[in-house]
C-alpha cells in the first residue's frame, strides 16, 4: 500500500527537497494552500487537500484540515483491527507522514505596527490539532515541526520506516512547540488586554540560545534561553565579536553590569564594572577613557577577572587601557578598528556589541528566581526615588554632595543586600556588599575606600536600623547619606548625623536586591 504524508508548512525552508526525497520514497504528498502551490510550481506530484476530503478549503483557509478523512487517517492506531477495519469501511488512507509547521504567529507579533487584528489571523487552529493528533499516535505516524529533521526522517525511511525512538522524540518536539505557541498567545492577549501580569496559571515561552558547558560549577550542566520580544538592550540582543564562549556566570555577572549601566542612561560617558554580579566600580566622566579609569580606580584588585560594560564606543585610548589587565567581558555600542586590533590580541577576552546597553529595561520584562518547589516573580526595579528626596538634618547637602548622593544611590540600588557604596568625584571609592548587618557592610566599603573615605558620600540600600553606621561614617569622615528611611530608630540615627555635622537624606524608597 502506497503510504502517505501530509505536508503543510509556513517555513517552507527545505520543504520541496523534502516532499520529492518522499515521493521518491514512494510516499503520496498530500498539501494545504500555500503549500500545495509551493510544491505544485516545483514539479512534485502532489494531491490537494480538497480531494482528500471531497470537500473545499473556505472561510478564507480557516477551514481546510478539520475533517475525519484527516484526522482518522492520522490517529488510526496500526495495532488495532477495528481502527483499521473501520478506516477500510470508510475508505479512509492513514496518514504516516505529518510535516507541519505553524502561522508565523510569533513574528507577527514582534513587527512594531502590528494590530490585534493581524495576530489573531496568524493564530492557527488547524496546525496544532494535526500535529498534536500525529504526536498523540506517535507509534504510528512520524510528526516533524522543525525543517532541521527532515534530512534524519528521510534517512530513517530509507532503511525502511521511522524508529519507535526517534518518532517519541518527535512527538515530544510537538508537545513543546504547542506549549511554547500557546503561551506565546496567551502572554500576548494578557498585555494587549491590560490584564493581571500574576495570572491564575502562569507560563513562559523561550527560546534556547545556547547550551553552556556547565552552570555556575563544572559539575551543574547549564543553557541560555531567550525571551521572546524586541528586547534589543539585552544579553540575548549581544553580538559577539571575539573572545571564547558565554559562560553561565558571565552571563549573570553580565546582566548584572548592564542593570547598573542602564541606571545612568547614556546622557553621559559611563563605566560599570563587576565581579561575581556586584558592582565593583562605577565612573562618569567628559570621555570614555575618563569614566572607564575612574571606574577601574574605584577597586584594581576586585576589577580584575571582572566585566565591564561602557555606554559609548570603545576607542584606541580606552582600549589600551582596557587590555592593560585580565576582563572577562567588555560590552559597549561598538569598537573602533583600532579598539578591536589591540583588544583581539587576547584570546580569551570576550567582546560583546550591544546597540543600547543604557536603553532602561522594558516595563513588560519581569523579574524571576526559582525556588525548589516554586516561582517567585515580580516586577523589576526600575524606579529610583519615591518623589522628592527628604532633607531630615539640620544641615543639608551641599549642591555637590546632592550630585555625589544621586550618583551612589543608583549604584548602591544594585549591590547585594546588605548594601552600602561611597562616592565622590562621580565614581564610587568602595562598596561593602551582601553582608548579613550592615554594619560590617559600612566597614567593608571603608576598608575598600582607604584614605578616599575622607569627604566621601555614603548610600544605603536600607534603612538603619541603629545609629552604628553613623557613627562609624562620621569616625571616618564621610559628610553626607543617603538612604531610604523608615526605622523606628530613624530619629538616633538622626541625631547622630547632627551631632557629626553629616547631612542625610531620605528617599522612602528602598532598593533590597538578594
């Protein structure tokens, strides 16, 4: 008996070679639409759609597959007489062959002028229930949703039919890709609606990128998916122009640059650099060269093995410098030639373009940690104050300590918790992070600062809890604090700030980052 294949895709990508290596193989091509004019044009014999059914495509093509004469021919299980007796009775001709790729639903979301209109037309309907039948009978019938196995399907068919393995492990593709599909849509008429972002039944769809060598230990293995959107100032939107593969913490430590960059925006030079996803220094200055140096002096000993990320291009001046020590990672808007010539002299550094590493982050990305058992999700952090900053001293921040104030609270918003930075100069000269008091925090920065704690400014994630930490600034003269307030121990730390001639503002808004 003649076998048969049904073929209906919208990534025609290898689709004719595919169709003719079948009929060669002595299958029956069997197509829809777009796809039987495709095949038609290029010679393949192949049977419509209509003539299986005896009856025609309509409502525009939204209706063409939704019919017995399909769907019985592909869930007919083989091992059952009465399936195949009934399909005999019916004149029906199983189907061992469903290749089907769905509407393009996904890039026609992502085109900026799309209507709801035109997504809800690139929702298939008939795709999923074919491919999801096929799968549902994988013993039986070979379902491919992706171009890439069509050559390991024909191979397979050419020494007689399909392995019961390799046609699971196609029927599982198809679980994945409608998972995927649907979620997409979902995710998709939960933002164009205005509906809740923390739904009932909460799913993602991503898009594997890479598959890493391990994650943050050699014996943890490890991937990178992307999320799906115009998300062009992100990780997953880098070109790598050099330098080995992205680990699992390059990546981390990566993004974590990135946050902080984008904290700063792009109206002036910035540089950020990071080691273990903690800010380790942080500049602005008139150039490139200037912020870069003034971040690297902030710490040369943590900077070192770190990442750096730069909001203006990378020149010859600042590339010279760059390479002067061992960086993981160097992310900026581009390099020059000249950057690339002396920066590709190390091997192993990795060099990453990204168009707009300050562009702030999109409100529609949410931010995620998974727990045994669990999800927790919220929305990013992307506020800094909570309307106007707070004078609670009785001497108030000079014009320059409110700039060096404004500088370390943006920074300091992206040190682990418990977090403190000191700034001046628009740089940070230590930064205490992720200790279990705040206390020992402060005194990490001040060890950190050495003699540039002297006329430093100092920003807390959190409030005080006790008035230790102004004391301790005031012991190392530090002159001016910001932090967000709130304990019921305000009023110590207050009159310790007095006392000390140390001005303190509160911003009523706290930046915990665990």
């Amino acid at each position: 008996m003649k076998k048969r294949a049904l073929i209906s895709v919208s990534d025609k990508t290898g689709v004719v070679e595919f169709a003719k290596k079948l009929v060669d193989l002595g299958f029956e091509v069997v197509s829809t639409g777009g796809t039987f004019n495709t095949l038609s044009k290029a010679g393949i014999p192949v049977t419509s759609i209509s003539d299986v059914t005896g009856f025609p495509e309509c409502l525009d093509g939204r209706v063409k597959t939704l019919h017995p004469m399909v769907h019985a021919g592909i869930l007919a299980m083989r091992s059952n007489p009465e399936h195949m007796a009934q399909l005999e009775k019916l004149n029906v001709t199983p189907i061992d062959v469903v290749a089907i790729n769905l509407y393009p639903f996904k890039q026609t979301i992502l085109k900026p002028d799309v209507t709801l209109e035109d997504a809800i037309e690139n929702i298939d309907i008939g795709g999923p229930t074919m491919i999801r039948a096929a799968a549902k009978n994988w013993q039986d019938v070979a379902v491919i949703v992706d171009p890439a196995d069509y050559d390991a399907v024909i191979d397979q068919l050419k020494t007689g039919e399909v392995s019961k393995e390799f046609k699971f492990k196609l029927a599982l593709k198809v679980f994945e890709s409608t998972a995927a599909y649907d979620s997409l849509i979902a995710a998709y008429l939960r933002k164009v609606s205005g509906a809740d972002i923390f739904p009932e039944k909460l799913s993602f769809t991503y898009e594997k990128v890479q598959s890493m060598r391990y994650g943050e230990n050699p014996h943890q293995s490890a991937a990178f998916y992307r999320e799906v959107g115009n998300f062009d100032n992100t990780l997953a939107a880098c070109v790598q122009l050099h330098g080995k593969e992205l680990s699992y913490n390059n990546i981390n430590d990566a993004n974590g640059a990135l946050d902080v960059l984008k904290e700063f925006g792009d109206a002036v030079p910035c540089a950020v650099a990071v080691k273990h996803a903690n800010p380790c220094g942080v500049g602005i200055g008139s150039t490139i060269y200037e912020a870069y140096k003034k971040a690297y002096d902030s710490d040369p000993v943590s900077i070192f093995g770190g990442i750096t990320a730069l909001n203006r291009p990378v020149d010859k001046e600042t590339a010279s410098e760059l390479a002067k020590i061992f960086l993981e990672i160097i992310i900026a808007p581009d390099f020059t030639p000249e950057a690339l010539d002396i920066l590709t002299q190390k091997k192993n550094i990795r060099l990453l373009k990204l168009a707009a590493p300050a562009k702030p982050n999109s409100p529609e990305l949410l931010d995620m940690k998974k727990v045994a058992g669990g999800l927790l999700v919220q929305q990013l952090d992307t506020k800094l104050f909570d309307g106007d900053l707070k004078v609670v001293t009785d001497r108030a921040p000079t014009p320059e300590e409110m700039e060096q104030l404004k500088f370390v609270w943006r920074v300091v918003k992206h040190v682990k918790s418990n977090g403190i930075a000191l700034a001046k100069d628009n740089m940070t000269v230590g930064i205490g992070p992720g200790q279990t008091n705040r206390i020992t925090a402060l005194e990490l920065a001040v060890k950190y600062a050495g003699d540039r704690v002297k006329g430093s400014v100092m920003g807390s994630d959190a409030f005080f809890p006790f008035a230790d930490c102004v004391e301790c600034a005031a012991k190392n003269g530090i002159t001016a604090i910001i932090q967000p307030g709130g304990s019921v121990r305000d009023e110590e730390s207050i009159a310790a700030c007095n006392k000390a001639g140390i001005a303190m503002v509160f911003t009523g808004m706290r930046h915990f980052k665990h």
